[in-house]
C-alpha cells in the first residue's frame, strides 16, 4: 500500500481483499501484522498472509480475535503451491508441470489446519469458523484452463 510495508504475503491483491472489496466492506483487508492496524480494522476483517505463519500462532491469533468480540471468521487454506508459476519454473523441470511434491505438502497444511479449525470450534463456542478452500478452485483453474474460459469471457 503506497510502497510501504504493511505485513502482507503480496504486494498484490489477495483472494480475501477480492471478497471484501466485492462485497463493499473496504478495499483491501488489513494485515494482522501491520504495524498501524486499529482496533476498527478488526470489526471488518484483518489478513494472516503471512508467510510461515504456520497454524500454533495463527490458533491463538484466532483466539485472541474471539475474545476481542469477533464471532465470524472465515481462514483461507494454502493454494496448490506446487503448481503457482513460481515454482513450476523453479522446480516444475523441463515441461515446467506442477511440483507433485509442494502440492502434497499443502494439501497435508489444509487437513491439518481443517482439524485445527473443528478443534478451536468446539472451544469458542459462540463462533462460526469456516476454512474457506482455495486449493481446488485454483488448482482446477491451472489445470484446466479451458473449462474455464466462458466464465472469464462473460465478465469482459
């Protein structure tokens, strides 16, 4: 934002600030990390795009969310990793196809965090946690672009 640091995984758009922005809400979701986070930002939705967060911190920032009064949290699983540009380039080899092996590991990311999500459920009880699967709708996209070509037509 501006060219200044804020804590995000991007310097793009990410799907959460898509959804927000779609539904008026604001433009882009605030990060959790950034450093001039207000307490309003919160009642709207904050990002975890962070890398490496990893699911003990992102549990107890859940946690710490609940007891500032959020009830509705909603937490993106991990993209197929293996198949992003990045790493097909990167490690994809010669045909530059997505890497078995990093989409393995993500795929294993999504059912732990899956499980950590149904457990802090059951202890906030007054919360609706949801984890919102990114993995499949992407990797279906990359995979077969073609199926998908109307649908970005009729958005022209």
């Amino acid at each position: 934002m501006g060219g200044k640091p804020t804590g995000r995984f991007t310097n793009a758009k990410t799907p959460s600030d898509l959804i927000v922005n779609e539904l008026g809400i604001k433009e882009v979701m605030s990060a959790y990390l950034d450093p001039y986070l207000r307490v309003e930002d919160l009642k709207t939705g904050v990002s975890f795009a962070s890398g490496g967060c990893g699911f003990d911190p992102q549990t107890s920032s859940i946690a710490e969310l609940y007891k500032l009064g959020a009830r509705k949290i909603g937490v993106f699983g991990v993209p197929p990793i293996g198949s992003l540009p990045a790493q097909r380039t990167l490690a994809g080899g010669f045909s530059r196809g997505c890497v078995v092996e990093y989409n393995q590991a993500a795929q294993l990311a999504n059912t732990k965090l899956s499980a950590a999500i149904a457990s802090l459920s059951k202890n906030l009880l007054q919360s609706v946690l949801v984890l919102i699967d990114i993995y499949n709708p992407l990797l279906d996209l990359i995979v077969n672009p073609q199926k998908h070509v109307n649908a970005f037509q009729d958005l022209k």
